[in-house]
C-alpha cells in the first residue's frame, strides 16, 4: 500500500522499507504492518490529541516529569506549546514503559525505535504468523481461561515488581500470541510508588481481568487477587515467585465516601469505554 504520510519520514531514515498494511486505528492512534531488513514489525501512529478517551487523564499524568519549568508551566496553563509538550509526553510514557518492562522480562511488544511520532515494535503473531487477536474476539475452555487468568495475574505482578501499573488493563488491550497474552497499549501506564492513583488503578486492571475470565471460569469472580497483589506490595514482601491465593481480608475502618463515589464514577465511565470501544470492532 502507499505510505501514509507520517511514516515518510522513516522510510527516509531507512527505519522502514515498505507499508504493507493497515492493522488497525483508534483513538488514540493508527496501527501498521511493516517491513523493516526482512523483518515483519508494527508501527504505531501517534495521533494528535484533541480530547482523551480516558475520562481521568490528569490521575495518569500524575508526577510525571517534564524536560524542564516552562514546558510544564505552559502544560499547566493550556498554551498550544503546552499541549505539545503533554502530547509529547503521553507518547514517550509508552515508549519508556515498553522498554523498562521488556528488560523486566514482562509480555510486552518487543520496541525497535521511536522516531517523529511513530512507535516500532515488533508485530504480535498468532500460530499462522498473522496479527494476533485481542482476548475480546476469542471464546476460551474453563482450563483456557484459568491458565491466562493466571499468566497475566504474574505479568501483573513482575510489571508491580519493576514500578509499573498498567491502568488500563482489559481484554480489549491484551493480544493472544501463539505462546500465550501479550500486554499492549501503555500511554497511560503510571510509577506504582509516584501516583497517588496507583492502587486503585491497579485494582480495576486486576478486576478486569477477574470480570472477563470469569465468564468462562466463574469461581473466579470470587477472588480478591488485586487487594492481596497490593497489600503484598505495599508491605515490600511482593516477588514474581510470591505466591498468590486470590483471598484478603478487608480490615474495618473509616469509610471515604468521596474515594467511593469516585470509583464508582470511574466504572461507570470505563463501561461506557468499553461499549464504544465494543461497537467499534463489530
């Protein structure tokens, strides 16, 4: 196919030697099939973002730096460099995250390079060697679904491990490789011990994962896998080798409404998310 303009550049540079389809486009951005050196790789177009699809964008912002005082004084502000700035701050957060998960040995898109806007990462295949599909768009055996319940229950933990909390974990961001789930899209991803958000994003990723695999394995639904991951964490005695039991035993205390009505808000917002996100692949 013809080169979409943004990838110009990269063919230019010689990062990519043709285009040979488009995989998918979103919101957030447009997805590619490449050719690079006899490699079969995925380019990931960054679009320009006018408005987020993530209801609470400035939790996920939350600490994250900045190269210096003026781009986050005009951030803070709202000028057009500003929304540069931030725009190019929420790409890089992905491209950061990739990487330090990779080297952490985490289920994630191996990434190439990052250049003008455009991510190269290698291409996530199924058995036959085509683009691997989201959990959404595949029916598991009750064994299936308790196998990766489990997988990605530890690519949960080893991302906790190396200070990462998804923020966005469901089944609509998680591909099924020939060898098992890979974990993709990380623009929001957010420093588990630098958000005061961490916790109860970490919370909902896990209770997705929980929501979805227990369709095919109700005794799921049951578990409290996130609160025990967390207080495990937070007492400093996690590990990828921790064993898990899915039980916790929450201690009385004094009620926050405000954080309550807010989880409940949160929901409300990720379900009507994930029902356009739903209408959009049928």
């Amino acid at each position: 196919m013809k080169a979409p303009a943004r990838l110009q550049s990269l063919i230019e540079e010689g990062l990519i030697d043709t285009v040979v389809r488009q995989l998918m486009s979103g919101k957030e951005a447009m997805v590619f099939v490449v050719r690079s050196g006899g490699h079969t790789l995925c380019a990931k177009v960054y679009k320009e973002a006018t408005h987020r699809s993530f209801r609470q964008a400035v939790d996920y912002t939350e600490n994250r730096k900045v190269k210096n005082s003026r781009q986050a004084r005009a951030m803070a502000k709202g000028t057009r460099f500003g929304r540069e700035a931030q725009e190019a701050a929420w790409q890089s957060a992905e491209v950061d995250a990739l990487y330090r998960l990779a080297a952490a040995g985490v289920r994630v898109p191996k990434p190439h390079h990052f250049y003008d806007g455009v991510l190269l990462m290698e291409l996530v295949a199924d058995e036959g060697g085509d683009a691997a599909p989201r959990l959404n768009d595949v029916v598991f055996t009750h064994e299936q679904a308790l196998a990766h319940h489990a997988t990605l229950l530890t690519e949960v933990v080893r991302m906790l491990c190396a200070g990462v909390v998804h923020g966005d974990l469901s089944e609509f961001n998680i591909l099924l490789a020939a060898d098992g789930p890979v974990i993709i899209d990380l623009p929001q991803a957010v420093d588990a011990a630098g958000n005061n958000h961490a916790s109860r994003m970490l919370l909902r990723d896990v209770a997705n994962l929980r929501g979805f695999f227990g369709r095919f394995a109700p005794e799921l639904l049951a578990t409290q896998y996130g609160a025990e991951i967390w207080s495990l964490y937070q007492r400093g005695t996690l590990s990828v080798d921790t064993p898990l039991t899915g039980r916790y035993e929450h201690h009385a205390g004094a009620v926050d409404l405000a954080s309550v009505m807010r989880e409940i808000d949160d929901a409300r917002a990720e379900e009507a998310a994930r029902r356009l996100r739903m209408q959009a692949v049928q």
